[in-house]
C-alpha cells in the first residue's frame, strides 16, 4: 500500500521561507517523477514543481520559479520543496503526487 505524508506547512509572513518534505511508504520516490501541485480557495491546483526520474531535471511553474526548488533524498525517500521569499498568493493547500498516489496536503498560510 502506496502512502504519502506532506510536512512542513505553516503560518509565514511575507518575504519567509518554509519547507515541505513528502515522504513515502510503499513507493521508491528514486524511481519515479514526482511533483508537487497546490490549490488556493476558489483556484484550480496547480503545479508547483516536479522532479523526474531517473534525470533529476527540475521543473517549476511560471510563479515560483527563481523562488523555490524541489529535490530528492533518496536515502530518506523524501522530496522536499524548500520555498524562499513566500508570497501572499502562495497561500494554498500543497500536494505531493507520484502516478495515481496524492497525499493529504500541507497548508501554507502567507499572511502578516
């Protein structure tokens, strides 16, 4: 059985930085593109990043490029999103996403 767990959200002000880790159970992140998406109230989810197998090449929507990366830890079966100078809008529910498998999200709250 396939299990994703997303850590790491919060409550950041503006300018902050948070990182979010997705661990898996039942599943080697190493051998599989993974990416991170989010939802905002009254959006459509959207992607964040991704990280493919085996390349390791990174890919990040138009939004948080240049502000957030994405990367593996195989030794620790994570992907973590470390998210730099946090907007407002940045605010949204993350998700961790590998083939079918969704986690139950992460909530990030950008707000003075």
């Amino acid at each position: 059985q396939v299990e994703l767990v997303e850590s790491g959200g919060g409550l950041v002000q503006p300018g902050g930085s948070l990182r979010l880790s997705c661990t898996a159970s039942g599943l080697s992140f190493a051998d599989n593109t993974v990416h991170w998406y989010r939802r905002a109230p009254g959006r459509t989810r959207e992607i964040v990043a991704r990280i493919t197998s085996p390349s390791n090449q990174p890919y990040y929507g138009d939004s948080v490029k240049g502000r957030f990366t994405i990367a593996r830890d195989n030794a620790k079966n994570t992907i973590d999103l470390q998210m730099n100078s946090l907007k407002p809008e940045d605010t949204a529910v993350y998700y961790c996403n590998v083939l079918q498998y969704w986690g139950q999200g992460t909530q990030v709250t950008v707000s003075s």
